[in-house]
C-alpha cells in the first residue's frame, strides 16, 4: 500500500514534526540563510560559470576574484539546499533551480531573484512594526520616499524592477490564457501592462483583437520589440500614460495585472475610477482584473503572505472577493463571474 501524502497546512508543516514547537518555528530562519549565501553568489554569475563544466570552489574563486573558503562555504550551504550539487570530486555543478539563474535562459528568474532579495524589498520589514502602529508606509520610515519614487531616483534599482517583472510569470497565467475568452473583446486596453509581455501573448492566441498598451512613458518605451517580436505589432497602440489620470477610450476590456494589489484600497479606486471614466456609457465593456484572491477561511493561502510582501514594501494589499467587490464598487463596477480563491484569478466585472 502506498504511502498516503498529506498536503502541508502551512510553513509549519514542511519541517520534521519531530521537532519541539518551538525549534520549527525557528526552522523558518532557514530560508533567510539560504537567500543570504545564494544572493551573492548569483551576483558573481556562479549559475553562468558553471554552465560549461563542474567547477571546484577555488577555480570559481581564481574567476571572480574572491576568497575560496567563502565561496565554498556559500556552496556548500546553498548545494545543502538543493540548489547546486556538491559532486564527490569536490566540484560543484548546476541543478535543475541553479540553471534558472542563470543569465538569459529561457524561464530564468536571475533578476527576479536579485530583485526580492534586494535591500529594496528587505529593508521595509524592519518597520512593519511602525506600520502596525502608526498605518503609515514601513518603505517610506525605511526610505524616506514611497517605492515608486525609489525606482525613479535610483536608476540601477529601476532597471532591476523591470527586468524582474518581465520575468515574473505565475505559473497560473498560462492557465488563465488558456480558460479565459479574450477574443470576445475586439480591443482591449492592458493597464499597467508594462512592456507588453502578457499583451503580446494574449494577442498572439486571438489574432481577432487589437490592443492598447498602458503605463507610464518611461516603462513603455522598449515594448515595441515585445509585440514585434510576437509578430503582433501591427495589432498594438502604446499609450504613454499615467492611470490615475486618463486611459484611452473606446475599448470593449480594460485589463489589469498585477498592479491593483500594489496600492491601497484609495489608490486602487482612483485606478479604477479612471478605467471606469474611460469606458463611459459603454455598459457591454468589462473590466477584467488578474490579481490573488484570498480565501475567505483561515488555513494555509500564500496570498496572505504576498499581502505582508504588498503591505511592506508598496503599502498595496492582496483582496478577499468581499475585498474585491468593495473597491470595484465605490468605482462603479458590479461583478460578473465568481472564480474559486485561494490562487491567481482573473475577476470581470461590468460598469454599472
């Protein structure tokens, strides 16, 4: 007979249950040492050196110009892990999660990876505790400047962003491609679709739709080679915009992923005012919204873990259905399909 696998109820759960309480709770320190010696080492391009051959510590050490005992030992946690492998010879070599951070593989997560593990993203949490005080930004008590203000001033992080949101793809949104009938929309806004990715995608799957880009002018400068690239761009408009004052109108489904949840509820309704004006008296227009929906029972959701993530470093927030329908309503908006929580959906609704 088969062993009977039971699905961990939370973090908890993925350690030894032979552990006292209170060391598994502890055992949660173990993915902040991981992050910390893996961090460095995907700054030095390790993933890359060892893409043509198994290398010892010393040979990765002569290449980067660094001590060897510290990068052994940075290996040797990080291969403890899993993510390289410590061969018998004493080299070390690529694994299956190790060849992801790499530079410019296909589905790589390299700067996705130096992104949430930037100071950026880690320094927010030491003022969460000012945030449960006061509700103010725990980014701006740790940086003087909100994060959107953060990425203009600093260049390199803005690059950074960007980059990693071009390679921040939930496994979730190929199936939301795939169950979802965009080709009953003739043109379709992406609001705050950066540089295009998911649009070009989407496009490339219904040949029958037109789109417009939306974000701001420095984000949507390099999209053209995105839609080019999918051989879509005669089908595409990119719209220099800001969304908290004007989109364009006259589209039959204004999109947005993954940026609500990067604002809080006053923000989002500004958004959603916005796509609301834009749609006008067109009541056969839809909003169609990509974002975590939260279970509404208690129990394990990542979703409310990405909320801390959301509520530290963008003052933004992931949404209940209840949390949902709140905001779309102060906007004008009244749902129109009802998709299980408890992972990305997408939720459309109608202006009323």
């Amino acid at each position: 007979m088969s062993p009977v696998s039971v699905e961990p109820q939370g973090l908890l759960d993925m350690f030894p249950l032979d552990l006292p309480p209170g060391q598994r709770v502890l055992a949660l320190f173990s993915a902040k040492w991981t992050i910390g010696a893996l961090r460095p080492l995907v700054e030095l391009g390790v993933p890359d050196l060892l893409a043509s051959s198994p290398k010892t510590a010393a040979q990765l050490a002569e290449a980067t110009r660094t001590k060897a005992d510290v990068l052994h030992r940075l290996l040797r946690a990080t291969a403890s892990a899993g993510i390289f492998r410590e061969q018998d010879d004493g080299t070390y070599a690529l694994t299956e999660y190790s060849e992801t951070l790499r530079s410019g593989v296909t589905g790589g997560i390299r700067e996705m990876f130096l992104f949430a593990s930037h100071r950026m993203m880690w320094r927010p949490y030491e003022e969460v505790l000012h945030t449960a005080r006061t509700g103010e930004s725990a980014f701006e008590q740790a940086f003087g400047v909100s994060f959107f203000e953060y990425l203009q001033t600093d260049p390199a992080s803005g690059r950074l962003f960007d980059q990693a949101m071009r390679q921040n793809q939930y496994p979730e949104t190929d199936r939301i491609l795939l169950e979802y009938d965009f080709g009953r929309f003739r043109r379709i806004a992406d609001v705050g679709g950066g540089q295009g990715q998911f649009l070009a995608e989407m496009l490339g799957r219904h040949p029958g739709c037109a789109g417009v880009l939306c974000d701001q002018p420095q984000v949507v400068a390099d999209a053209e080679p995105v839609f080019e690239q999918r051989g879509v761009a005669d089908r595409v408009e990119i719209a220099a915009v800001d969304f908290f004052a004007e989109l364009p109108k006259g589209c039959d489904a204004y999109f947005i992923k993954h940026t609500l949840h990067n604002w809080d509820d006053e923000h989002a309704i500004r958004i959603l005012h916005t796509i609301r004006t834009a749609i006008g008296e067109d009541t056969s227009a839809r909003l169609l919204i990509v974002d975590m929906l939260l279970t509404g029972s208690p129990g394990w959701d990542v979703g409310k873990l990405i909320d801390i993530e959301m509520l530290a470093a963008l003052g933004g927030r992931e949404r209940s259905r209840g949390e949902w329908n709140r905001v779309t309503e102060a906007a004008g908006f009244a749902p129109a399909n009802d998709p299980a929580p408890g992972a990305l959906a997408l939720l459309e609704f109608r202006p009323v």
